[in-house]
C-alpha cells in the first residue's frame, strides 16, 4: 500500500489543481456532499475519472488529499495504523485513515471491494453520523475534523457475486455513477491532456467508440479515456497514430492472440 499525500494549496497556490472536464452536476454534487460532511461513493469502469474529479474537487475545496488503492492484502491496521518496534522503543504510527481524520482531509479509498471486509469495522462509524474512527489499540475514538470527507469508488464491471459491497456499506454513502463521457467531451479530454490536435483526438475516440461496441469478444475492461490520452501522448512525442493506438489501447485490453487481432481489424476500419 503506498498512500498519496498531495499537500494543501497554500494560499499562494493556484486552488484548481488538475483540469477536471465535467459530465454533468458531479463536481456541485461533490461540494454539497462535503458541505453535508456525507460520505460519497464514487461508481464507474476504470480510466473514466474517478480520481481525477477527485483530485480536482480536493483542490477547489482546499482540502489535503490523501488516496489509498485497494488490494486483496489491504486490511483495517494498514488504513489506521500500527506500532512500530525501533530499539526495543514501541511506538504508534498513525495510517493513512487516521491522519485524514486528524487534519480534516478527503480520503479517497479506490477500488474498495478489493480490500479485505475487516476495513468495514472502521469505515462505517465514519460514514454515518458519528463520524468518530475507532482505534482498538486503546479503544480511542477519534472524532473527524470538520474538512473530513470519505470517498470510496469501485467499479461495478468487476464485481462477481463474492465481492459486491454490502447494502450495509452502500446504504450510508451519497453515490455518485460515472461512465465514459459523451463523444464530444471526450474529445476535448484527449485534447486537454494530451495537447493533441483535434483531429487526432476525434479519431482516437471513434476508436474507443468501435471498440467499446464489441460485445462478441469477452473482454474484462473496454477502452477508456485513459487509454485514449496515453496513445495520443505517445502521438505526441512523434510516433505514427496506429502504433501509438496498438501499444497504448489494444495491447492494453487483452492478452489474447487471436483478440487482439480481431481488435486490430476494427482499428483498421477506423485509423
Ligand atoms: P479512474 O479513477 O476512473 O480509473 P482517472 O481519474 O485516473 O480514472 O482518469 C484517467 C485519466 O483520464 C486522467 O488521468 C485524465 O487524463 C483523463 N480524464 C478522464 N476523465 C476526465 C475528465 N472529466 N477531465 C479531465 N481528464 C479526464
């Protein structure tokens, strides 16, 4: 597990932190879920924004970030903490979660149904009205600082029957579904991120377009938005649009000879 802190503009720093294109009213409902001090559950395939609206809204409301990927090892005592042994000294560290809680910062939990169900215990009295973490090193409470904001995200795509997420989780988040922007939208992303012509970037999304069509080839993940910004980067810095696409998106969807292949011929259709 490696936590991100992205530090607190000061008040010298431009407060809007990376571009975030809206899809629609996310970014007011993300203010307001703040203002309410509700905890907000983020939905949607991976590379559609996720983080980026998160990374954007932390900015804009001058609340420190803090972000934790969830994995299938990451349990309660990695999120609060845990003591250390230097020396023969015993002495506690605070996780990530904690430090959120003491400073008043967003703390944002990606990919929550990969992590372990023993994290539960410590995000539920945080998501409702109690707003307290429970330490169970010495039965400590610690109360969120006002700033405090829970965000957890997940991608619906990937859930199978074991790992959903509880009603009992679900049911104390404001939820928030994303999905890869309109085409016209999505443009202008992989031309912001990129600094690619439009043209290319038009190109590119009638690619994710034709892809993300295909229903006959079981793929796990279709193109996203990221894919789309990455092949136009690597365009960027000079190499030919069709290989740009190949390396950056197919080979990204499928390990599979014969799928990748068939992802070529709709490449084809279209670069
Ligand atoms: P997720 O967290 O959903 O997996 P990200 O937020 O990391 O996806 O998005 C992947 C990349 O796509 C971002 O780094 C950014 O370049 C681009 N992107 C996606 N949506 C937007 C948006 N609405 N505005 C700006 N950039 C975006």
């Amino acid at each position: 597990m490696r936590p991100t802190l992205i530090a607190k503009p000061t008040p010298t720093q431009a407060v809007e932190g990376p571009a975030y294109l809206p899809q629609g009213s996310e970014c007011d409902l993300f203010e307001q879920t703040h203002a309410a001090q509700l905890p907000l559950l983020l939905k949607g395939p991976t590379g559609c924004g996720k983080t980026r609206l998160v990374e954007h809204m932390a900015a804009r409301l001058g609340r420190p970030l803090i972000t934790v990927s969830g994995h299938d090892d990451l349990g309660a005592a990695d999120l609060t903490g845990r003591f250390l042994i230097e020396g023969g000294d015993t002495r506690w560290l605070d996780g990530p979660l904690t430090r959120a809680v003491r400073e008043g910062a967003i703390f944002y939990l990606d990919e929550v149904v990969e992590a372990r169900k023993d994290i539960t215990v410590v995000l539920h009295p945080l998501a409702d009205d109690r707003r307290v973490l429970p330490l169970d090193r010495n039965g400590e409470l610690i109360k969120a600082a006002p700033g405090f904001m829970l965000v957890l995200s997940y991608n619906p795509g990937y859930q199978h029957l074991l790992k959903g997420l509880k009603p009992s989780t679900r049911q104390r988040f404001v939820a928030l579904s994303l999905n890869y922007p309109t085409p016209e939208l999505e443009q202008r992303i992989v031309q912001l991120e990129s600094g690619c012509s439009a043209a290319v970037a038009e190109q590119l999304v009638r690619l994710a377009q034709a892809l993300r069509r295909l229903t006959e080839h079981d793929l796990e993940e279709t193109a996203s938005t990221r894919l789309l910004v990455m092949a136009a980067r690597l365009h960027q810095r000079g190499m030919a649009l069709p290989a740009a696409a190949h390396a950056a998106i197919l080979e990204a969807l499928s390990d599979d000879g014969p799928t990748v292949a068939a992802l070529v011929e709709v490449q084809s259709a279209v670069l």
